[in-house]
C-alpha cells in the first residue's frame, strides 16, 4: 500500500509540474502572444512580471509601479503600444541637483542622466569643450542637493547655428486685372544657412566670434506674385490738344479723349 502509495504521489506530482510548465512552456514558444515577459528597471532592482498589457503604461500598473509623469524619465515611452514578447522597461527618477556654473548656481529636480540633459532642465547651454565634473555634496543645507554638477567653462568653442535665408519676391504683372490686384502664385519658402564660429569666452560670457564656415542645408523658394495694372477708369488715346492762356498769363494744356460711354 505505501508503494502504491507513493506511486499516485508521483504521478499527481508529475501533473502538477506539467500545468505549471505548460504556461511558461507556451509563452517560451510564442503561442499566446498576447502575453509580454517585461523586465522592469527602477531605483537599481529588477523587477520581472509577465502581462497581457497592452502598453507600457499598463504594463506599470500590472507591476504595481508608480511614477510622476511629470518628473520621472520612463524608456521607452510609456503609452507605447506592447506588441512584442519581451520588453525592458528603464525607470529614472527625478532627484535633486545643484548646478554650478561660475558664479551662477542652479537648484534642480530632473530625472535627466546626461550632463546636457541636466544642463539644459537648468537652463543653460553646455558645449562640448567644456569639462563637467559630478560630485557628492558635503553640505546638504547649502546645496539643496545631494548631488552637485559643476561646470568649468572652456575660454575658446565652436557653435554651430542655422541662421534663416530670406527668399526672393518676384512680381509678374498683368494687365487683365485692375491695379490694387495682388495674389500669390507660389509661396516663398525661407532658406537656412549653417554657421559655424569659433568664440572667444570669458567665465562662460561671449566676448568675440569668428567665422569658420557657412554652408546652404535648404535653399530659399522663390514667391511670384501676380499684380494687376489695368486701370480702373481707362482712358483712351488722346484725340487732341489745345494750350490757352489765361488772364494772368499763365499756359495751359488741354488734352482730349474718348471715355467709355459707362463711364460718361
């Protein structure tokens, strides 16, 4: 009796293992694809869930995982649809940061990772010449922030802008249409020139530029306009001339035409 005991033990136990396999057995070989195996990244942990989720969002939500839109970074971005097998999502969180640039300090809360990303939630422009060291603050009361960035501005750069090219207007007149008539054929397009310079810095603040290259990356589209030149009350040719002078001595020219009948 124990062996045969043992025996159904075995077998019930062998079930058990094959509907708990079947499920991941079918997942592993794509037959239920409306189930995603989501790997999750946030606050350095790992955390894996797998989903019928139809979104990111939603995938989140499943994960028991909340964020702040409004701060936090979510990759990829989180109303994207989920249509694949296996997805990982990045969470970064927003945190203090104290910015320094010279004289300027900036107190910040961004979930940005790259120093021109957080340069730029600091409202400020870093360049690639300039040198970013990050370090831990020893004065939380002072800093704001438990991380600091601070910025060593580079006395020489380049810049690169595009500066806007403006179009040519041509005019094309015609005469089948009364003066003050005005339309566009074809609308003007701005060009844009690339402008490269070498600038000269002190402590961040532009004090010389030099041009270094410039070169056209979309050519200006030219604007035609139609005019018109039509008189509104035409006259006809001249039909003739008279001068008389009148009693102060003065000359004067009369000069005749035919006018159209609707205009008489």
């Amino acid at each position: 009796m124990r062996a045969k005991g043992l025996f159904f033990g075995k077998i019930i136990g062998f079930a058990i293992l094959i509907v708990v396999a079947m499920p991941m057995l079918s997942f592993a070989e794509g037959k239920n694809p409306t189930e995603h195996l989501v790997h999750v990244y946030d606050r350095g942990g790992e955390k894996t869930i797998v989903t019928n989720a139809l979104t990111v969002r939603q995938a989140l939500q499943a994960a028991r995982i909340s964020i702040d839109e409004k701060r936090d970074m979510i990759e990829p971005n989180i109303d994207m649809e989920l249509t694949g097998v296996k997805y990982q999502i990045n969470i970064f969180r927003a945190r203090p940061v104290t910015v320094m640039d010279g004289a300027k300090v900036r107190q910040i809360t961004t979930a940005q990772q790259t120093p021109s990303g957080i340069a730029k939630a600091a409202g400020l422009v870093l360049y690639r010449e300039d040198k970013v060291d990050f370090m831990s603050s020893d004065n939380l009361l002072v800093d704001g922030a438990s991380l600091v960035m601070k910025i060593e501005r580079a006395k020489q750069r380049t810049v690169t802008e595009e500066v806007d090219i403006d179009f040519e207007i041509e005019q094309v007149k015609d005469d089948s249409q009364p003066i003050g008539f005005k339309s566009i054929k074809q609308l003007g397009e701005k060009g844009v020139r690339k402008m490269t310079y070498q600038v000269e810095a002190n402590n961040g603040v532009e004090v010389s530029r030099k041009e270094l290259s410039g070169e056209i990356i979309k050519q200006p589209k030219k604007q035609i306009e139609v005019i018109g030149t039509k008189p509104k009350n035409p006259l006809t040719k001249g039909k003739g001339a008279q001068i008389f002078t009148d009693s102060k001595g003065v000359a004067h020219r009369e000069t005749y035409y035919d006018l159209p009948m609707n205009i008489v």
